[in-house]
C-alpha cells in the first residue's frame, strides 16, 4: 500500500531508529507502560500482587515485585488500593 502512495517500504529497522532518534526504545516503552498498568491496577483494583504480575506477562512475582520497587520506590505491597482506609 506505501508504494501506492508514493512512498518506498520502510525498512524493518525504521521503527527502532525513530525510537532512538526520540532517546528511547521499545524496551522503555514497554517498561513504562507495564509500570502505569502495574499503578493502576495495584491502587484501582483488588487484584493480589501476584495477579497482577501474571497480567503483566511476569512468570514469578518476586522479579514483578523489584521491577515495581524500581520503578515505584516501594514494594506493591505498601501501595494501597483507593478507598481502603487512611
């Protein structure tokens, strides 16, 4: 369809270089999506921490668990769901 409008085909390699030209990758993407997911879901939700970590393609909680502490600067745990109390 590009070369009907005129345009040559993007090389499969297009993408990663406007996400490097941009200061970013596809890894950054995704680890900055799965962290305002792992937020939203930790304080909108009731989901355990290790639900939430099976949604977000984690195989073992625990790497969820330092992901989210990285990122978050305190475990899951210690986030508190909206409308629990204090």
């Amino acid at each position: 369809m590009r070369q009907d409008l005129g345009q040559s085909p993007a090389s499969p390699r297009t993408p990663s270089c406007r996400l490097r030209d941009a200061g970013t990758s596809f890894r950054a993407l995704v680890d900055e999506v799965r962290q305002m997911m792992a937020g939203a879901l930790r304080t909108d939700t009731g989901m355990t921490t290790e639900r939430i970590a099976a949604r977000l393609g984690s195989v073992q909680s625990a790497s969820f668990i330092r992901a989210f502490r990285r990122y978050g600067g305190c475990p899951p745990q210690e986030v508190r769901p909206r409308g629990s109390g204090s």
